[in-house]
C-alpha cells in the first residue's frame, strides 16, 4: 500500500512538473501535432506580401517588435479600438508609422481555415518576423511557439516603453534593460534598420542640426527631399545604401555618421556601443547570429502561456 502511494506521488509529481514546464516555456515543436502545417502556410501569405511590396519585410520585422515591448509578446498592438479596448495603434510610435495589420490578419485567416482555434497571432507575428528576415537574405532562426494573445492592449504603455528617434543612449539602452535586453542585444536589434524607411519628421532636426556627429554630404542629400518646414511623411530609407536588403551595411554607415536617426547615430558617437558597432561593421556572420540570438530573446519577452490569455479567432478583436 505504502509503496502503490508512493509510487502515484511520484507519477502525480512527474505530471506536475511536466505541466509546470509545458505551460511556462515556448517551444519550436508547439505545434506539430496540433496544426503541423501552420508554419508553411504563414510562410506563404509572408511570402506572397513582400514579393508585392518590399518594405513589408522591413514593417514585419518592427511589427513584432513594438508587439514584444507593450505587454510582451502577446499580439496586443493588433487590437482595433472597441468598447473594452484602446488601441495601441493609435500610440504616437505606431499611429501612421506601422504597417503589416492586414498581412498578419491575411495569415491568421489562412491558418484558421486549416486548423481553427490553435494558433495564435502573437506566434504569427515571431514566424512572420523570421520569415520576412529571411526572404530579403537576413538570418534565420528557430522560433520558439506557443504564445498566447492577449484580451487586452496599453495604449499608455505603448507611447511609454517604446523607444523614441531622439532617445539618447542611456535612455535606449535603459529602455531594453527594463525587457531583459542587454546593450549588445540593443546594438544588434536596431541592425534591423538595415532595411525600411522612415518619414522626414522623425530624422529632419537631425538632418538640419549641422552637429558633428552627422556627415555634411548625407545631410545635404537627405534635406532635399525633407525641407525643414513641410514633407513630414515623406520616406528616406534607414540604410541609404542596401535599403531593401539585410545586411551590415547600417553599421558601416554609422561609422561614417551616415545614421538616419539620431537614435542609430548615438550607437556610435563616443559612448560604451562604438566598439560593437564597430565589430559588425566588419563581421556580417557575426551581427547576423547576433541579432537572429536577440530576436529570440526578445520573442521571449513575457509571453502569456498555458491558460493566460487566449487564441483569438480575429487578430484585431478579442473573442
Ligand atoms: C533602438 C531603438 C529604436 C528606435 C528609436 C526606432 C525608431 C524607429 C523609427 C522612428 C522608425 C521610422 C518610423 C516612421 O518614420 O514611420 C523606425 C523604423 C523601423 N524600425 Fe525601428 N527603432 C528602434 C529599434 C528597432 C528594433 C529593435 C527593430 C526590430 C528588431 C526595429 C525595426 C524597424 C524597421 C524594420 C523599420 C522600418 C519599418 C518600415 O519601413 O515599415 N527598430 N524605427
Ligand atoms: C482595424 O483597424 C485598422 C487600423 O485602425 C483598420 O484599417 C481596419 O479596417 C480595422 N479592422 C476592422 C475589421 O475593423
Ligand atoms: C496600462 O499599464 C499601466 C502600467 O502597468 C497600468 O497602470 C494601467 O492600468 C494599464 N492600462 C490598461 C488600460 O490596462
Ligand atoms: C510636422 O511634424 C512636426 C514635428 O513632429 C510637427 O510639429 C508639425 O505640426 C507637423 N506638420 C504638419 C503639417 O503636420
Ligand atoms: C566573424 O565572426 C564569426 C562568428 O563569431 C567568427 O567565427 C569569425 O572569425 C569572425 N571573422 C572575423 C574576420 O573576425
């Protein structure tokens, strides 16, 4: 007798831990028994989408970011307005500026056609990420599954926890502490600036600053078609030299000054991140596994697991 429930203790205790650990941590298999194909069908819409317009790689990549940093990473910015919820959409960050809803909306409807109810939207927008670095020759990387969405969105933590154009360095590398991510893992992850485009408002007091830290010829370029009165949407791309492929050429523009950002120029401009800067500027292997590592860590960031959250049915309006 004594030994029999000893013995159901133990299996009980073995059950316990396994449904401990199966409902904390993300895993790359989460899906193959409940949807196996989930992941070829997103690679197909994301595929399709940046095949009609490139820069959708660019606007994937940061969508999933500005999901990871509000909440973590549990499809919160995807939430429309509605009674119960206000948009993250409409936060200074994202508001005219994101792009992708209708891709990552596209993608769920096609996953939910083959397996309904099992995916959910916060794991589309870590796939579509990936997908999206490696179709305009990024890395790649395993990616961890099994995130929950999220019943509600933060439109104040929206405007506070993302990192502003005219962040200093302290403030940028506070900002990705507060998330768990290192200096190095900030570095790498604004490597995505490799590809996309920002509007003149966000680069032009930069531009017009006549500051050291900014070469004289790109400031003359980049003013002619961002005057310092009018023209705030209008686009100039984040790596003047490669825009809509990834690679380490954003680096080498900052050693140059050639940052579009003040927030890219401050990575090198005297402080603790020259060096790494410097570092991928002269090994593509090494910021490419660098940020595929970062991109990990940050799809890390505080998922809604096991029972929390749900999977919405509509990534824009909870169930
Ligand atoms: C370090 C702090 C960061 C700041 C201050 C910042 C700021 C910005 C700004 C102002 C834009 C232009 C938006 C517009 O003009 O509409 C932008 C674009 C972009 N950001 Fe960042 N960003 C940061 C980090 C990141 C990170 C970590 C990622 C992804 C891992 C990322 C990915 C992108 C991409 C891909 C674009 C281009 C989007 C497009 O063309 O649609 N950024 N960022
Ligand atoms: C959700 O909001 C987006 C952006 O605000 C809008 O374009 C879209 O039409 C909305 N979707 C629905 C189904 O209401
Ligand atoms: C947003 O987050 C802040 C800080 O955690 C919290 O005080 C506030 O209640 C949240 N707002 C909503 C609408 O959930
Ligand atoms: C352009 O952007 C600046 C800075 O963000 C803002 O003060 C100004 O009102 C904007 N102008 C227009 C016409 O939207
Ligand atoms: C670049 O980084 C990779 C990966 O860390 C390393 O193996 C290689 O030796 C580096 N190459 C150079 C030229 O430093």
């Amino acid at each position: 007798m004594a030994s029999y429930i000893s013995y159901t203790c133990t299996v009980l205790t073995l059950l316990l831990i396994f449904c401990v650990q199966s409902e904390a941590k993300l895993s790359s298999k989460f899906y193959d028994s409940t949807c196996p194909n989930a992941l070829t069908k997103i690679r197909t819409v994301i595929r399709t989408a940046i095949s009609r317009d490139r820069r959708m790689a660019a606007s994937l990549i940061r969508l999933h970011f500005h999901d990871c940093f509000v909440q973590g990473c549990d499809a919160s910015i995807l939430l429309n307005d509605s009674c119960t919820i206000t948009s993250e959409k409409n936060a200074a960050p994202n508001m005219n500026s994101v792009r992708g809803y209708r891709v990552i909306d596209n993608a769920k409807s096609q996953v939910e056609k083959i397996c309904p109810g099992a995916v959910s939207c916060a794991d589309i927008l870590a796939v579509a990420a990936r997908d999206a670095s490696v179709y305009v020759g990024g890395p790649s990387w395993t990616v961890k599954l099994g995130r929950r969405d999220s019943t509600t969105a933060n439109l104040s933590l929206a405007n506070t926890q993302l990192p502003g154009f005219g962040d200093s360095l302290d403030t940028l590398i506070s900002l990705f502490s507060t998330k768990g991510l290192s200096a190095r893992d900030m570095v790498a992850l604004s490597g995505a600036h490799t590809i996309g485009q920002a509007q003149c408002f966000t680069f032009r007091t930069r531009i017009y600053s006549d500051a050291s830290d900014i070469n004289a010829g790109f400031a003359t370029t980049r003013k002619r078609k961002c005057p310092a009165y009018a023209g705030n949407a209008t686009l100039a791309p984040l790596d003047l030299v490669t825009p809509t492929s990834f690679d380490n050429n954003y680096f080498k523009n900052l050693i140059k000054k050639k940052g579009l950002l003040a927030s890219d120029q401050v990575l090198f401009s005297g402080g603790c991140t020259d060096s790494i800067v410097d570092e991928y500027s002269k090994n593509r292997t090494k910021f490419e596994s660098d940020f595929a590592a970062a991109m990990i860590k940050m799809g890390d960031i505080s998922p809604l697991t096991g029972s929390k959250g749900q999977i919405r049915k509509l990534c824009y309006a909870v169930n």
